[in-house]
C-alpha cells in the first residue's frame, strides 16, 4: 500500500501545473474584483498626474459596460504625503457606442498624482459591475512604474467584495 501512495504520488508531482497569466490590455495593472468575477485596469500617467480605469471581464480581455458616471479611487503616496481622493468621470466613445452612464472607462487627473516615483497604493472606493458591487478594492503601483503594454505587474493585494 506504501508503495503504491509513493508512485500515485511521484506521478501527480510530475504533472505540470498550468496557470493562467492575466495580460492588462493597455499596459497598465490589472486589479481582481471579487475571485475572478471581472476585473478593472488601471493606467497611471505621471507626467499628467492622470489615472484611467477600463471595466474588463473575467478574463481581463473584454470590456464591459458600467452604469456609473464617477468612480472614485483614494490614493495613498508611498513617500508618506497625506490620502488623495481622484474622482474617475466616465468617457465616452463614439466609435465603440459608449455614452456617459453606459462605458467601461473613466479617467481622472490630480496633481497630487503627478510624478509620484515612489509609486502608490490606493482603493477603488466602489465599483458595481455584471450585478455585483464591489467596495473598498485595493491596489498598489510599484515604484518607478511605467506603462509596459502587454506586460504589466501583478496586482499585490487581494480585492474584497461586498453585495
């Protein structure tokens, strides 16, 4: 019977185990909401002081559609400065049909997030999307961050959610 425990289990750890890496369609990161129910990215500009948040699906690769016109996101400096708030309005987009109450993106801009080197953590204050409301998600940039498009670090901590 040992012996048999020992083979069953020398063949599951030769077995390779496959994990599936989200790629953040703009280069910037990629935040979980909930366990892999969507997610949103997040760009940051820093010359700009600007943040842009797209809606995506579970995949990371679709975009999908909020009814909300601001989401708000608190920012807080790794350099010590004291907590942002950035309201994100939402965009609209003639070529893909978005309007204002009906899009995947919002955008932001704040000098308190201009050329934060240092990097920043924050919170998506609230986010309802595909039915679900999603409070209080977490997310961090690293220092010296900048767009890798198609690369992009992994979020660092995990989201909570909240019907």
């Amino acid at each position: 019977m040992k012996r048999m425990l020992l083979m069953l289990a020398l063949v599951l750890t030769a077995i390779p185990v496959w994990a599936y890496t989200y790629k953040p369609p703009h280069g910037g990161i990629l935040v979980e909401l909930g366990r892999q129910e969507a997610f949103v990215e997040l760009v940051y500009d820093a010359a700009e002081g600007s943040l842009l948040l797209y809606s995506l699906d579970e995949n990371a690769e679709t975009r999908v559609l909020l009814e909300q016109n601001q989401i708000v996101v608190h920012i807080i400096s790794n350099s010590g400065a004291p907590r942002s708030i950035v309201p994100l309005k939402a965009l609209e987009d003639r070529y893909t049909g978005e309007t204002l109450g009906n899009t995947s993106t919002f955008k932001g801009q704040s000098e308190e997030l201009k050329g934060l080197a240092l990097g920043f953590s924050g919170v998506v204050v609230s986010v309802n999307s595909k039915g679900r409301n999603f409070r209080d998600v977490p997310f961090q940039f690293p220092p010296n961050w900048s767009p890798s498009y198609g690369i992009g670090p992994s979020p660092t901590a995990s989201p909570s959610a909240a019907n």
